[in-house]
C-alpha cells in the first residue's frame, strides 16, 4: 500500500502483531520547503504514530516530513530494510527510557534527517530513575546513516552562493528534547556518514549523553566525517554510568591525511580512561582506530556510496567480540575476530527499496 499524510499517514494503537510490509509512507514536505515552514507555517507532525505489542516494519520506504515515527508505546519493534528519508526535524523516536519493551533497528538505510533518533519528555530533580527490564531498550545494529547532505532548514536571510543552509545538520545522532533520559541503547556495527563534528564534542557522537541511570553500549561502528576531526571531549562522561564504547574506528576526510601522531591518544592517557577500567577493564576506547576505513567508493561522492571495506581495509578484524545474545544477522558471515561497520568482508549490501525499483 501506499499512505499520502498531510499530519500523519499513519496512526495505529491497541494492535497487536502488526506487520507494514512493502509499502510507502509520503508526507506533505516537497523539495523546496524548508524546516522553517513545516515547523511554524505548514503544521509539524509525525508520518508514523504507532502504539500496541509486536510489530515489524520492513522493506518500507517513510519519506518527506517533519518527523519520521513515534513508537514509545510499542512493545516489540522489528524494524528492518527500510529507507528513512528526508525529514527535517525527527527521525526515529522510541522515546525516554521506559521499562520495558524491546527495539530492533537494523538494516536500514537512514538519510537526511535533523536528529536521527530522539526523545521527548521533562525529567524534573528528584524524580525517580526508572529501572528497565534486563535485556530491554534499542538495538541498533547494522544499519546505514547517512546524514552528509543534512537538510534544509531555512531560506537564508541574505544571500548565500554556497548553498551550506541547503545542508544543515543539528550535530546530533541521540537527541533529546526536554532533557528527558535516554532510551537504553546498543548501538553497535553501524556505518555513519557525517557533516562534521558533533555538538558539544561528546565521544561516540552523543551516544555517551542524557543517560540517567539508564545503559548505553557502544561497539564496532565506523564514524566518517566530511568536515574537521572526531570530537574528544569526554568531559559530559561519568564512570558512575553504565557507559561501555570501544572498537570504533573514525575518520575525517578533509582533515584525516593531514594527522601524523594517534589522534585518539589523549583519552587513554587521561585519569578518565583509568577510572573508566573499573566499570569495563579494557577502558573505554582501548581499541579504537582513528584511519581510513577503505571503502570501495570514496564517502565524499555526492551520489550512493559502496561501503563495502576494501580487502585492505584497517576495519577488518578490528572489533571487540560481543555478547552472543546480542542479535546480529550478519555474524555467521563474519570471519575471524569482527569487522567494523555495517556490512563484513565480502558481506553483500541490504536492500531497502521497494520490490520493482531499482536496489539502493
């Protein structure tokens, strides 16, 4: 089926065991309209609002909106094999930390949008953590995200040759609004593509934020930035969370050649590092790689990308092995210790657009 939503192309509640196989999901964003004008002129909203018990969404394609899809209600998300395109503001949102309930993100392919996974939500001093159920919360995994072209936000109030407010991004991967705490994530074997630095800095790209007494994991993913270098500062990190991320490799591609010493350094020579063994003894990055992923296509094209790894590629066997519960569909196709990134060695790229069109 395909869904046309001027608000929402979808709403759903009290639905047990829903299956959205195939189908398209359009909002009401045309190319030339910008963030500014669905947020204060056209009417924010979601494309997707979803609440029940076990649900799967694959091979889908959710496109052109203000947010992509609030599921915070749904127990048992299975959301795989989609494309997520073209919203200026939120993308996928399961929401604060709750207590129960489980997410599987995978094999996705995520472009263009503001804040690709956020939460809503006021969390006030003295209130209460909320104690999750173990073995609860997101998992991210093997996914594609790709937020080099941003998006657009507003019409520029003086002209601008270069088009940069055509390709804004937040500087986000995890956002929240409020200042709620964060889901409970794991995030792990992931390919990212990005603008630039992230905001504030944060190691991991913000994955390290907002955590509460919540759990954040964090292992094997490739972080590829267009513009400037990775972000170090550690500072908004305390070894009093549950915070675990290592066997990441990033990269730069403007700046990344021009670095001669292990850009990485500084964080396993500070006391941080040190006081972070005590929670995970290898310490939080000790395998982490600042280098060249070696993908087949150069990242910094403006098309498609091939990030398939180059039989050279420092990724390969450059993970830190994980829990075997861990649900991963790729790991039988993984030799030797694990590479990093969305797609191992020899691995064959997902598809994620609809049957009869062409496979991005």
């Amino acid at each position: 089926m395909t869904f046309h939503g001027s608000d929402a192309a979808l709403r759903v509640s009290r639905t047990n065991r829903l299956k959205l196989i195939n189908c398209a999901l359009r909002g009401h964003k045309a190319p030339w309209l910008s963030r500014f004008h669905l947020k204060n002129r056209a009417g924010a909203g979601y494309l997707v609002y979803a609440a029940g018990r076990d649900f799967e969404f694959a091979n889908c394609e959710l496109t052109d909106h203000h947010d992509c899809m609030q599921f915070y209600f749904v127990d048992g998300m299975r959301f795989h094999h989609n494309l997520v395109d073209n919203f200026d503001d939120d993308g996928l949102e399961p929401g604060p930390k709750k207590e129960r309930g489980t997410s599987l993100l995978y094999q996705n392919y995520i472009a263009r949008c503001l804040n690709p996974f956020s939460a809503h939500g006021r969390r006030k001093p003295g209130d209460p953590a909320v104690e999750s159920e173990e073995g609860s919360g997101v998992y991210l995994y093997r996914n594609v995200i790709d937020l080099r072209h941003g998006v657009y936000r507003a019409p520029p109030s003086e002209p601008d040759p270069s088009g940069a407010f055509l390709h804004q991004h937040s500087g986000w991967l995890a956002h929240e609004h409020g200042n709620p705490t964060l889901a409970v994530y794991y995030v792990y074997h992931n390919t990212f593509l990005l603008p630039g630095r992230p905001a504030n800095g944060h190691y991991a790209w913000t994955w390290g934020s907002h955590m509460g007494g919540t759990t954040r994991r964090v292992f094997n993913n490739v972080f590829v930035q267009l513009e400037g270098l990775p972000g170090t500062d550690v500072r908004s990190l305390s070894v009093e969370h549950d915070f675990q991320a290592d066997g990441n490799l990033y990269w730069s591609l403007r700046e990344g050649p021009k670095q001669t010493a292990d850009y990485l350094a500084k964080l396993g020579q500070s006391a941080l590092f040190e006081e972070s063994r005590k929670r995970y003894p290898p310490g939080w990055g000790a395998h982490d790689l600042f280098a060249d992923p070696e993908f087949i296509d150069d990242a910094d094209a403006e098309g498609p990308v091939d990030i398939r790894l180059r039989e050279t590629s420092p990724a390969i066997d450059a993970g830190v092995e994980l829990p075997a519960d861990w649900p991963d569909p790729l790991r039988d196709q993984d030799d030797g210790k694990p590479d990093l990134g969305a797609l191992p060695l020899g691995a064959r790229p997902f598809p994620v657009s609809l049957p009869g069109k062409e496979t991005r």
